[in-house]
C-alpha cells in the first residue's frame, strides 16, 4: 500500500496513460482539485501528497529523493504501466528524480511546470 496519501478522480482507461500531478513546496494534491475535476472524464488522475506535505507529512522522509522512491512504489503497487507525470516547481524536482532513480519505462510523458 502506498505510503502516499493520495487524491484520485476518473477511471483508469485502456490505451490511455494514468495522469499524476506533482504539487510544489508547501502544498499538497488538493491545489490540483480543479485540474483533477476537468480531466476525469479523460483517463484516471491521482494527486499525491508528496513527504512532508498535506496528510502525508511525516509518513515518509520528507526528501525528493524518498518522493521519487514513493512515487516509484506507487507506480508498481497499482501497475501503472504508462503514466503522464505533471511537475510543478518541487514536483518536477521528484519526477526528474524519479527517472534517475528508477529509470523512466512507466513514464509515457513528462510536463514540467515553473521549476
């Protein structure tokens, strides 16, 4: 089970990537929820709250490098082949972790917002 504590909305669809949006410094998924409103329809979108934010706090070492690790376990435990990664500012510092830790073969694409 993820350690993440995490927002969802849609449905996970055949063919289409599952969207992950990555908030910034001092936030948490919920900043997402109008993003996550209009895209449900699309595909499944899960807004994570990244270490030491929102209700995930202390739940896991609050580092990008522990995110990515997390971010990574998610990816696996819900067998996200294909996901689209939004970044934003700290976000993308986690997602571009994600890839040096990990590699990027789930990852079908990356957008990178005000880092």
């Amino acid at each position: 089970m993820s350690r993440l504590h995490l927002r969802r909305a849609g449905h996970r669809r055949p063919g289409t990537p599952v969207l992950i949006l990555l908030h910034g410094w001092s936030c948490h998924g919920g900043f997402f929820a109008p993003q996550m409103d209009a895209l449900a329809d699309l595909t499944e979108v899960i807004a994570p709250d990244l270490p030491g934010h929102g209700k995930t706090g202390d739940a896991v070492t609050p580092s990008i490098e522990a995110g990515a690790d997390a971010l990574a376990e998610l990816m696996r435990e819900e067998e996200i082949a294909a996901a689209v990664l939004v970044g934003w500012s700290m976000g993308a510092l986690v997602a571009w972790s994600l890839i040096e830790r990990h590699g990027s073969e789930r990852i079908a694409a990356l957008v990178v917002e005000d880092m």
